[in-house]
C-alpha cells in the first residue's frame, strides 16, 4: 500500500512494535486515536506508568474537541468504520475552524448529533 509506505517513509506512523503493518487487522480505538494524532502532525504522547498505553491520545482528542466524552470507548476494543470515519470528520471540521465530535455524542456548538 503505498499510502502506508509514505506515511511510514515521512515518519508519521511505524506499524506494530516489530516494524510491521498489517492491513488485514481490525483498528483499535487506541490505534486510531495515536494515527489520526500523529499524521496530524502532532507529536507523540507517551503513556503515564500504569496508563493505557494510548490513555494520552484520548486525553488529547478529549481536549481538542475531536471527542466530547470518552464514555463507552474501550482503547483496546475494535473501531468501527462508522466512528473512525466520524472521528476523522471531527478532527478534519476542527482544522477548519469548525466544531463537532466524533461517534454518537452531540456536537459542541450546533447540538446536533454527528
């Protein structure tokens, strides 16, 4: 895939902790969450001691208002295609000046489910 190979080759992301990617996996939460930040080009978050791993990730989409809350996400339960494309769209709309959160949660400023 060559999108991965140029995200890889820029730095933004590095696959598994052995070096690999494997586009066949299911995402996680957490996955997505570390992806969508870091080819953003914000800079890695590493985890407190005894954290999730990407606790810090949620923390940051909490606080940039790509999520309104972090009820019912599990980091290490699967995302949907549906929330990863609406968690994109959030982060997306927020580089525009524009406000809304991802999943079923209500958008900030419109009040109007995403």
């Amino acid at each position: 895939y060559d999108y991965v190979a140029d995200l890889a080759g820029a730095g933004d992301i590095s696959g598994y902790p052995d070096g690999t990617f494997k586009p066949g996996n299911s995402v996680t939460w957490g996955e997505a969450l570390k992806t969508m930040t870091l080819i953003s080009g914000f800079s890695a978050i590493e985890a407190e001691e005894e954290e999730h791993w990407a606790k810090g990730y949620l923390d940051f989409a909490l606080e940039e208002g790509f999520l309104k809350s972090a009820a019912g996400i599990k980091l290490n339960a699967y995302i949907s295609r549906s929330d990863a494309a609406k968690l994109l769209a959030a982060k997306s709309l927020h580089r525009y000046g524009r406000s809304c959160c991802a999943g079923s949660l209500p958008c900030r400023n419109s009040g109007r489910h995403s």
